[in-house]
DNA sequence: GCATTAACACGTA
DNA sequence: TACGTGTTAATGC
C-alpha cells in the first residue's frame, strides 16, 4: 500500500478529505505502469475503478466506423477521470490510448462508493469536477464548426492546462508536437506551425519536448 | 486553399 | 545514437 507521504503528495484530492476519509481512500489505491502505445481501457470494459494520471499523458476518445480516431480529451497528470461509468455503473463508453509512458493510480471500485456515501468532502471534489467538465464540453460544441487548426491546437492546449481538473499540472508539460497533434486532430506540420504562432502571440513557450504556458485564460479564448 | 503524408536536414538530450 | 523540430514537395479534399 502506498505511504500517507507519497498519497498527500501524488493524489491532488487527498487533503481535501479529513483523517479517516483519507486512510478509507489510500487503502483503496494501487498503481500500474502503462507502456506508450497500449489502451489502458477500451469502450465496453467493465469498470473496476476511478482513475488518475500520476505521470504521462493518454488520450481519451474513440475509433469511428471508418476507422478514424477521434480525441475528446487529452489526460495529463493529475487529471483524474472515469466517474461518470463508475456513477452509472455501466460499461466505459470511451477508449483510453497511452501516448508515452504513463503510470496511473487506481481507487477501487468499493473505495469510491464508499466515499460517495459517506464523505461531503470527496462529493464536492466530484461535483466541482464534473462541473467543470460540462463547462469544456459546451464550450467545444459551441466551437467546434468555426475553429481552424491553430485554435484547435490552442483549445487543447487550454483543456491540458485546466487548473480544476489537473491542479498539479502548473504550466509545463512535457509533451512533444506530435502529441499535440494527436489531441487537437490535426498533422505534425499543422501543430508546429500553430505552435509557432501561439509562441509569436505570447500565449505559450516552445521548449524541446515541452511546452509552458504563459497567458492560460488567452489561450482559452484563442479563435485565430 | 488548406490539410495530409512522406521525406529530409538539423539540433538536442 | 535516438528523438524532436522545422521545412518542403507531392498529393488530396
């Protein structure tokens, strides 16, 4: 079982619980290591946990009739996810893909009931999440017709860096152009570019394999 | 016109 | 050396 040390300081969400709360939690935790390129979870999987990334990044989303994948979010660390098919007790409803090594933490499936039940604390942990997940996703389908490629790329960048849903991040993330163009829907070259000019308009820095933020709520508002 | 793929040179870890 | 970045040419929607 892991230490209350390394739970404080790994899980964002444990010293929002009190004591016992917090011992209930961490003896429901485990850990696994994802290699790059693997599905951590595929659309129709029993859901057996709440999950939360600890390093990495995955992408979730899913593969449509003709084969084409489509991002609906991107999993940096600290972002936890998964509540919803665990609320409705119904099978995952997405895929999970790993895009680099990543290792994720596990709260078992009788750990988050009971916290359900028994904590207020962990169910306005949950309400502020899912409040905030409502707000992205109208956001998306009230732009997703007008955007070009270089706000897709700096909406997702935007929803990468979401303090309420990876408060952990800070404003770097190691994350190559690739990646980026693997979230937002577009190529490589397309991702470079946009990249270039978010550098130019100041919103974000360009470092090898990474990017840090610098102007958060401008890049949210991107729209070319 | 703009995006994609494939390929290349170059720089960095 | 292996990987990431920046760019171009050919091609497609």
């Amino acid at each position: 079982m892991i230490g209350q040390e390394q739970f404080l300081a790994t899980i964002f969400w444990a010293r929002e619980l009190p004591p016992d709360e917090q011992e209930r939690a961490r003896r429901g935790l485990s850990f696994r290591n994802l290699d790059a390129g693997s599905y951590l979870i595929h659309r129709g999987d029993r859901v057996e946990s709440w999950i939360g990334v600890v390093s990495g990044l995955m992408r979730l989303g899913s593969v449509t009739t003709s084969g084409k994948a489509v991002t609906y979010a991107g999993l940096p660390p600290s972002n936890w996810f998964g509540e919803g098919s665990l609320l409705k007790d119904e099978p995952r409803q997405y895929d999970v893909l790993v895009l680099r090594r990543t290792q994720v933490a596990l709260l078992n499936r009788a750990s988050f009931h009971w916290l359900c039940d028994n904590s207020v604390a962990f169910n306005k942990l949950l309400l502020r999440l899912l409040n905030e997940r409502i707000g992205q996703f109208i956001a998306s389908v009230e732009h997703d017709r007008t955007l070009h490629s270089t706000a897709k790329v700096a909406r997702s960048l935007a929803w990468l860096f979401n303090p309420v849903l990876s408060p952990f991040l800070g404003n770097h993330l190691d994350i190559n152009q690739e990646e980026i163009g693997l979230l937002a829907g577009v190529s490589r070259p397309v991702a470079n570019r946009a990249l270039q000019e978010l550098e130019q308009a100041g919103l974000i820095q360009n470092e090898h394999g990474g990017v840090r933020v610098r102007d958060l709520d401008r890049l949210r508002r991107y729209d070319g």
